[in-house]
C-alpha cells in the first residue's frame, strides 16, 4: 500500500468517525429523537422509519467499518 492510499484510508476513518460522533451528538441534543425525525422527515419528504434508518446507519459507521 502506498503512502497516498493510506491518507487516503485514514481520511475515511477520520470522516467516518467525525460523522458519527456527530450523528450521537445531535441525538443527545435539545430535541429528543422523535421531534428530530419528524423535522429530518418533513424536511427530506421521506419517511420517518427510513430517517432512523439513516440515522442508525451513520452510527454504525464506525463498528461496521473501522477496526
């Protein structure tokens, strides 16, 4: 593996991580999770089981793919 490839993968691993952690933060903010749905859902248009969906998603990230 070259130098530049592993940038490359420690770049992923930082944004992987920062989108995570940012992901938990906004789930322990002010807005508990339900309203934080239905605000992600109205703005999206999309339905509110494939927001959590995302949304678990994203904090999976790390465990999924980081070792």
């Amino acid at each position: 593996m070259t130098n530049n490839e592993i940038k490359i993968e420690e770049q992923i691993a930082s944004t992987i991580t920062n989108l995570a952690d940012a992901v938990e933060a906004l789930l322990k903010g002010p807005l508990n999770r339900k309203a934080l749905l239905v605000l992600l859902a109205h703005s999206t248009k999309l339905p509110q089981k494939q927001v959590s969906d995302v949304l678990i998603a994203i904090q999976d990230l790390r465990k999924d793919y980081l070792k």
